[in-house]
C-alpha cells in the first residue's frame, strides 16, 4: 500500500530563506528518497561559491549523490520553490529523478513550463513527472522581497 502524499516544500522554502539571509537568490531544494528520508538539501550557493551551476537544484542532487553512493536517483522526488532553469532541468533529467515538485513559475529564466521546455523536448532522455504551483505565494513572496529589497 502507498503511503500518502506527504509535501517537503516547507524544507525547500527553509532552504530558500537560508539562502536569502546568505545574500544568494531565494531559490531552496530538497531531493527525497523512494521511501521518504531527506537524501540532500540546499539553497542557492552561486554567489559563494563563485559557482554559476551552484544552483539549488543542482546542490541538492550533488548532495543526494553523495548520500545515496550513486550518480542516479531514480525514484526520487525534487522539491524546488522556483521553477528550474534550462541548466538544471537537464541535470534533473541526468539523474533521472522521478517527480519533480515546484513553486513559483519562473516566466524569464524557467527551463520546465517556460522557456526552453527541456522535459518536452524530443531528445529528452527522461522527463519526470511535474507537479507546480506547490506553495506558489510564499515562493513568490520570497522573491519579490528580495528584490524589493535590492532595488
């Protein structure tokens, strides 16, 4: 029997708000395991670490790797709180995980729904479910207030 649905994108949004206080974008990520342990988690780091593919993301799926001894995560979940770019869409498909939750839609730089669609691309490998709109308004929030705060 399927255990039911059970969201992380609070500890995305935790990750986000991490982020913020570090002066990085508000952007958090959360990889989840097939049986629901956390295998990684992170904000935006690309400001620390001069790193331009330093992206959530991209962090949380470097971590999970690391956890889990395995350059795949197949079975896993991603929880971001702004729609992934083109850059990262691509590494979600390399590490073919399985559900992809996300917040805020991303109109300028998104790689999913906007922009580049990358998952509905024809040479797309592997394409995870999507599931947006996941606590869309605090993701939002999240991000205007940083701006606003920066113009």
């Amino acid at each position: 029997m399927q255990s039911p649905f059970r969201s992380f994108m609070d500890l995305a949004l935790a990750e986000a708000r991490a982020a913020a206080a570090r002066g990085e974008v508000p952007v958090g990520a959360v990889v989840v395991g097939p049986d629901g342990t956390i295998l990684g988690a992170a904000g935006n780091e690309t400001r620390a670490l001069r790193d331009p593919s330093a992206h959530a993301e991209v962090q949380a799926i470097r971590a999970a790797c690391v956890t889990s001894g395995a350059e795949r995560l197949p079975g896993c979940d991603l929880y971001v709180t702004l729609e992934p770019c083109a850059a990262c869409a691509g590494v979600i498909a390399a590490a073919r995980i399985a559900r992809l939750y996300y917040g805020a839609a991303d109109p300028k730089s998104g790689g999913v729904a906007q922009g580049a669609r990358v998952f509905s691309h024809p040479q797309t490998h592997h394409a995870p479910e999507i599931y947006d709109g996941i606590a869309a308004p605090e993701a939002e929030a999240l991000l205007r207030g940083f701006f606003r705060e920066r113009r």
